[in-house]
C-alpha cells in the first residue's frame, strides 16, 4: 500500500495549505510559487529564509492531527505500507511514522549551497541569515525543493518504484498539480492499483481514481482499519 500526502493532510492542524478553497498563499504580496522558487533563491536568499522561518516558527507550535496519526497506525497494519508526502512540515514523523520519503524536503533542516552538507535547525541556530556552513563557509540554505528544483536524489525513484507494485494508493489531501509527486498515483492507477482520493474538493486527479472521498482526512482517515479496508471493495 502507498499513500501520497500533500499540505490538506496538515491543514486541521492549522498548517495554510497553498491552494484549495479558491485561494492561493501570499507572503509579503508574493504567492508562494514566486518565494518559493529557484529563481527566487538566486534573487534573495535573505528573503527565502525570512519565509521558511516565518513559516517553521508557525509549524514548530503545531500538532499531529487525527489524519497523521491514523497514517502513523497503517504503518503496522499493511505488511508493505510507504508513505510518501510532499509536505516539509515533519507531522508525519512527529505522529510516529517511519521511513517517511519527504519529497519536497523538510523546514527543519539547512543545506550547504557549496559542499551539500545537511544541518537540524534549532538549538545550535542562531538566526544568520543566511547562516555559514561549519565544514566550508558557504551558505547555507533551507533544505527544500523549491520550483524548478529537482528532488532529492533516489526520493522519487523510490516511490515510483513502490508506486509501481502496490495494489491500493491513498492520495490525501494534495491538489495534485505538482509533478512529479502528483505522477505517482497515475503510476499506481497504471500499474493496476486501486486509487482512492480523500480530498474535500475535487483535483484533476478525481477522474482518474477508482474511489474518490469527498472529506477531511482528520475526519475520513481514522474511519479506515485493515478490516474495514478489506471488507470494502478498496
Ligand atoms: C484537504 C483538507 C483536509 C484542504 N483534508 N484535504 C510537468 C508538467 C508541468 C510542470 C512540471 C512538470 N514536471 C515538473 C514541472 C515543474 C514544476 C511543476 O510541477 N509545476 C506545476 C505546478 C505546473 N515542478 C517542479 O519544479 C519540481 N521539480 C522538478 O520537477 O524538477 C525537475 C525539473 C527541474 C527544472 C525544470 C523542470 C523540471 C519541484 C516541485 C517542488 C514543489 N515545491 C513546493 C514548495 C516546497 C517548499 C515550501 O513549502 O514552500 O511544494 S510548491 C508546493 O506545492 C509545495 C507542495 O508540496 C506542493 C504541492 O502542494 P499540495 O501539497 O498539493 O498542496 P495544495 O495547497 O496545492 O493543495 C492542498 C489540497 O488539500 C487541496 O486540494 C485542498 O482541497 C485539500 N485540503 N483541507 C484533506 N482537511
């Protein structure tokens, strides 16, 4: 089993999802696709940290909701169970899942732009911005893929891979506009998995899918044991 989570599975914890409800996240006027992109890192990299610490500081204060732990309890109940999210936010692990394929990265850690060494914000941080790599000098940045940036090296292959075999895919709460995250549940479908979507609006993903559960995941995810999952005809 594969489930796919975007920035909807964090919303009732109180993390801003970027779209969905007719709306678009905006910071300082500029939406999110302008700060957080490639081009903008190159432009102002101060400006890029000031978002992620925006951001983080907000996270930091939150916690795992219904939908993360009900996922954290799959992980035990399917012999061969991946999560793979798009979210940076870390609510995954912090609910107790394991092995989580981050595919977008993770707000609580930094990169060397020069030697790629990775470093936990935190503790030792202490609000350079943009703070000095320990190994080279460089400069470090947050350790996320933003647009036009590729991601992390072997993350995608490996869902895909998984993506590949499974024989039921969740996709919870992403809008599914983002490739090539929103490419794994069209591997699955392809591969001959059942897809089900748990989304309260409908995504160019819906028509593809074999279910589609017009919901909250905080509400629809802890509703779905391994018994009820096999009743069904998921
Ligand atoms: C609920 C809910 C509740 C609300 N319960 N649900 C193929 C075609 C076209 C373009 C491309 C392509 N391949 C690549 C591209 C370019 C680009 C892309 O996809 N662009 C499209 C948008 C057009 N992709 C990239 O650039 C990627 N890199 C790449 O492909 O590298 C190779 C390459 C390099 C150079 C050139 C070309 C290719 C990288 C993408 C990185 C995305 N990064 C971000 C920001 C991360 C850092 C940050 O957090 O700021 O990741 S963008 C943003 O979108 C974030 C998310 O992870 C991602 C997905 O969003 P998500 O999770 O779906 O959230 P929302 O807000 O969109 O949706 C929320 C959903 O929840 C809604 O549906 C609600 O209804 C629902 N919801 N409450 C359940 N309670």
């Amino acid at each position: 089993m594969l489930v796919l989570t975007g920035a909807g599975v964090s919303a009732e914890s109180g993390v801003p999802t970027f779209r969905g409800g007719g709306g678009t996240s905006v910071w300082k006027g500029m939406p999110f696709y302008v700060i957080s992109s490639a081009e903008m890192l190159e432009r102002d990299l101060k400006e890029v940290w000031a978002w992620f610490d925006y951001r983080r500081e907000i996270i930091e204060k939150l916690v795992p909701n219904a939908a993360h732990i009900a996922l954290a309890g799959w992980h035990d109940r399917f012999d061969d169970f991946t999560l793979v999210t798009q979210n940076i936010d870390g609510l995954h692990a912090r609910a107790g899942s394991r092995n989580v394929i981050e595919l977008h990265g993770n707000i609580r850690r930094a990169r060397c732009m020069h030697c790629s060494t990775r470093y936990e914000l935190g503790e030792q941080d202490e609000k350079e911005r943009p703070p000095a790599c320990l190994e080279c000098g460089g400069a470090l940045r947050p350790d996320v893929v933003l647009f036009g940036e590729m991601l992390p090296a072997g993350a995608f292959e490996t869902a895909a891979a998984k993506a590949q075999s499974c024989e039921l895919c969740f996709v919870v709460g992403t809008s599914a506009l983002v490739y090539p995250a929103a490419a794994l549940p069209e591997i699955a479908r392809s591969s001959g998995a059942y897809v089900v979507e748990v989304n309260p609006e409908r995504t160019p993903l819906s028509d593809l899918c074999d279910e589609v559960i017009q919901g909250r995941a905080g509400e629809v995810l802890p509703m779905f044991d391994k018994d009820s999952i096999n009743e069904s005809k998921i």
